[in-house]
C-alpha cells in the first residue's frame, strides 16, 4: 500500500519548501496501527514547525502536520481494532492519507463524531481546557480575559468558559467578528487596543479578572495583566504578534501578578495516558453534543496545500482551513 505525506527537507516558508511524495507503507511492527487519514487542519503551530521556530525541530526530512481525525486500517495492538475512529496525540506527521503509528499514541472518539471537528479536536480544545482547570480553580462568576478571541482557542474558552458559569472579556483585532463570538457565549467583546482596554475596565467596574489568557504578546499583552486582580494570573501559550512579553515592576511588586507559559505538547508528554484519554474523552463528548466547535472555512484535498497556505492568510477567512481526503 502506498501513502502520500507533505514533507520538508529544510525549514522555510511553507510555501516553498513543502513537497507531496508517494511513500510505500512498511508492515506493521508490534504495538502499531495503521491509519487512514480523514482530516487534518492547519494550525499556527504547524507552520512554526515547518519555518524551524517551533519548540521541536525535528530531523529532517520531516513529515508535516500536527493533529487529525484517523480511522485504523490494521491493528497490531489489543487496545485497538480495524474500523476505529481515533486522533493522535503526539506528532507523527498528519497532512497525509495514512500514518503509523504506536496504539500509546491514540485516543479512541466515538464514530459519529464529523471528522472535521474531531480533526480539530487535539490542540485547540485541549489548550482551552488546560487555561481553564490546569492553573487556578475557578467559581462560577470569576472574569477571564484574553485576546486573540477568535482563534481555535477563543472559540473553545468562551464555550467551555460558558457552560462553566465563567465570565469572559474577549479581545480581538477585528471588531466585525464580534456577534460571532457571542454567539457562542462571551460576555463581552472588545477591540484589542487602548480603547478596548478602556471599555473592559468599565464593564468590569470594581471587579477584576482571575486568570488572563496571551497568544500575542507586546501591548496587548500587558492590556491583558492590567485587568488581572490581585494575585491573578497571566498565562501565554501563543506568540501570534510575535513581539516579547514585556513585565512592568509594579504588576509583580503591587499586583503580585503570577506569570505562567503553557504548551499543550510538554504537558502530553509528562502526564499519564489515563488522564489525557480522561480529558479528550470529555471534549469529545461536548463534541458529539454540539456544544463545542470551531468554525471551518474551507477544506482543501492534499494536492492544492499551495491553495491551502494562500487562503490561510486572506483577511476574509472566518475559521480554520483543513485537508480532507474523500470518503
């Protein structure tokens, strides 16, 4: 049998450096699965692995992709059988239409689950999950804040958020989204500026956010820790604006401000498989009841990735783009 993968040989523009290959599928050792690849999106992360700013680099030439929605064609393992539906939970390389991998490495979802939601299911969902339960412990009535709202991320904290009885303050750079995020339940939305900030402090009148969430960095992330109360936490598992997170004196000497990181690939790889397979096994629920998603914009077959990566930067995008092999 043979499978296609997008490959890299040397770090750079995705663009330019990508290249689909044919690739013959070895015969399964003990303990491994074949799969067949449904689904995959295309994430941040994914292209910092591929210019080399990532926290990985791997050895090259190297498989790309992140996270997808499989189906296993053969088993080699107890734990599973041909015909289920499964997502990986460590890289592999998933812009293919099959992968191998070791059964430690999967997480069973239910069937029915659309395989573009549960292609999506690995990092976005996860990421929020962790902001939300991993740090501090949250009543019904805190404030959150965060920027970058309508990422992945932002949709899944406000829903999550949401069904928790948490209050959130979103910010983003493009005020035109707003009705979509409370949609999904945000209490309030703001444009990630000065007079953003400024409308946040008076929504929130006496009171102060717990915990913020930062994927930008620079300005908006220190918007983000003079909202904090104090003792509160800042937390940054993104750099989209790319600039450096800059501490003020008086947020850690008068607000006693606990600054935090999180990377959803380092707390995989330290907790026990039980507690992650516990964690994806309630997203995927919330999945299968609708009460979590991420908007799609377009799905692309592995052959147009070039399409791919242009439509990822467009400013009229709305969601996440994603390769899709037909049924």
């Amino acid at each position: 049998m043979k499978s296609q993968q997008l490959i890299f040989e040397t770090h750079g523009k995705p663009a330019d450096v990508l290249r689909l290959k044919t690739f013959n599928i070895p015969p399964l050792k003990e303990g491994e699965c074949l799969l067949a690849i449904h689904a995959a999106p295309i994430n941040p992360a994914d292209m910092n692995y591929i210019e080399g700013t990532y926290g990985i680099k791997p050895a090259l030439p190297a498989h790309a992709g992140m996270e997808c929605a499989a189906t296993i064609l053969e088993s080699r393992s107890h734990r599973f059988s041909s015909g289920d539906k499964v997502i990986p939970i460590a890289l592999m390389g998933t812009w293919g239409t099959h992968a191998v991998t070791t059964a430690d490495n999967l997480i069973r979802i239910p069937s029915s689950i659309d395989p573009l939601q549960a292609a999506m299911l690995k990092v976005n969902p996860a990421t929020a999950w962790l902001l939300l339960h991993h740090f501090e412990n949250l009543s019904e009535g805190d404030w959150i804040a965060f920027n970058a709202a309508n990422s992945g991320v932002g949709q899944c904290l406000i829903q999550l958020a949401t069904a928790m009885g948490i209050r959130s303050l979103c910010f983003l750079r493009n005020t035109g989204l707003a009705s979509e995020l409370i949609s999904l339940g945000a209490n309030a939305v703001f444009e990630d500026s000065f007079a953003g900030y400024q409308q946040a402090r008076k929504t929130l009148g006496e009171k102060k956010a717990k915990l913020a969430f930062n994927a930008v960095g620079g300005d908006s992330a220190l918007r983000l820790m003079k909202l904090l109360e104090n003792g509160g936490t800042h937390i940054t598992y993104g750099a989209m604006g790319r600039k450096p997170l800059t501490i003020p004196n008086g947020q850690l000497i008068f607000g006693d401000i606990r600054f935090r990181g999180l990377w959803l690939s380092k707390w995989m790889r330290e907790s026990p498989w039980e507690k992650v397979n516990l964690i994806y096994t309630e997203l995927a629920t919330r999945l299968l009841a609708g009460s979590l998603r991420q908007a799609v914009d377009r799905v692309f077959p592995l052959e147009n990735y070039r399409e791919a990566l242009t439509r990822l930067d467009t400013s009229d995008r709305r969601g996440k783009i994603l390769f899709a092999q037909q049924p």
